[in-house]
C-alpha cells in the first residue's frame, strides 16, 4: 500500500492538497497533527481513507492523541509526538513503540523531517507543510508484507 505522510499542516490545507497531487496514486493519507481540521477537509474531499491522530494545537479535535494502525500485516504507531518529548529527543517514542511491538512509528511536532532505523523499527517524520516553516516536506510510504519503505519529498 502507498500512504502518503503528512504532519503540522497548521491551516495551510492547499498544501495538503498539493502534496496528495505530487504523491501520486497514493491509497490513504496520514496526517499526524496540529491540522485536525485540515484532515477533515481531505477527507471530505478525497476518495481515500485519511487517519489522523490529534496534536498539540488541534484543541477541540475528536481525534485520538495516538493510534496504532496495522496494514498489510505492519503494526504502525501514529502520534504528534509531543507528549514523548521527541524535541527533546526520541528515547520516550522509541520505548513507547517497542512496547507495543509496533513495525514503525510515526510522528510530528519537530517540523523536522527524520527517517531513521532502530533495529527494524522505522522512525519516520514528515516534516511540516505549514506556511510559517522555511522549510516544507512530506512523505510517502510503501507498505508491503516485506517491509516499511519511505521517501522525503521537498514541497520547496
């Protein structure tokens, strides 16, 4: 499966809508937070599953803080990242999905955009599409029985 990764969309949702144009033939959208609202509006709009987690600045947001999301036989943690402290460090993020025997776990709030392996746990951050950032980015996943695969792609 093709997931496009989103995160901190901060009320730019045509950026949003311009990543899931870049990305391609994706078969789901992940947004990660700070962007509740945003992940409504695509998921009004697209023909595609959007999950979504809550984030620091999503007040009001029915959405979940965390879930895990299993597809094609992958267990994937999805969180902002903000109450693991990942500014401060991803130590919290890690134990967290190693408790949960999770395959990948993915998050935001840094507006950094990180792709990292611990031991076959895939660390994954999109980055940010918000306007205010001097940098934007996304990303898309390839999910297969085999394995989890990710690019970044520069919205810039």
């Amino acid at each position: 499966m093709k997931v496009l990764v989103i995160s901190d969309t901060h009320g730019d949702v045509q950026r949003a809508v311009t990543a899931c144009t870049r990305a391609g033939s994706v078969e789901a959208v992940i947004h990660l937070g700070d962007g509740s609202a945003d992940a409504d509006l695509l998921r009004d709009a697209l023909e595609i599953p959007v999950i979504n987690v809550a984030g620091n600045c999503d007040a009001g947001s029915n959405a979940p803080r965390e879930r895990v999301w299993e597809c094609e036989g992958k267990r994937i943690l999805l969180t902002h990242g903000d109450a693991y402290h990942v500014k401060s460090g991803l130590t919290r993020l890690l134990q967290r999905a190693e408790e949960i025997a999770a395959d990948a776990a993915l998050f935001g709030h840094t507006h950094q955009k990180v792709l990292e392996n611990h031991a076959g746990l895939l660390l994954l951050n999109p980055g940010t599409l918000s306007r205010t950032s001097r940098h934007r980015s996304y990303a898309v996943l390839t999910i297969t029985a085999q394995g989890i695969h990710s690019l970044h792609y520069d919205m810039d």
